[in-house]
C-alpha cells in the first residue's frame, strides 16, 4: 500500500488487536521532493526479543538506505526526514 496523502496513518493488521505470528508487511509512504516527511509514532508495542530479530519496525529510505534500525519493545518516537 502506498500512501499519497499529507497525512495518514499506518497500523498493523488487526489493530487494535494483536498481530498475528509470522506476519510480514511492508508499507510505502511516498512524499513530495524538497517536503519533510515525519514519522510520528505515539507508540507502538512490539514484541522484544534479543537484538528485535523476531519482531521489529524499520524504516528505510527509497534507495535502501537505514533510517531507523530494527526497533521494538514498547515505545514512541518520532522520526523526521
């Protein structure tokens, strides 16, 4: 799913609810060039494991570049662009 709206919101299958096991998805957002793009997430609740292999979030630039390394556990944070 790609998103071209100035605003959205991302949530993972089933919210509120719990996400099934071995889900994978990958979501899209695509913005203006020269506009920054944030992130904000109010929070989020992954399931931490030793170095977030099992469960994590992870934000990636078009060209592949890391943005924001796997994270998970129980948090917020918002990420600019």
């Amino acid at each position: 799913m790609t998103f071209f709206f100035t605003t959205g919101v991302v949530t993972s299958p089933r919210f509120p609810r719990r996400y099934t096991n071995n889900i994978e998805k990958t979501q899209t957002i695509q913005g203006e060039e020269g506009k920054i793009l944030v992130l904000d997430f109010n929070y989020f609740a992954i399931w931490h494991c030793s170095g977030c292999e099992c469960d994590h979030i992870k934000v990636t630039d078009g060209d592949g570049t890391i943005l924001l390394g796997k994270s998970c556990g129980f948090s917020s944070m918002q990420y600019k662009k």
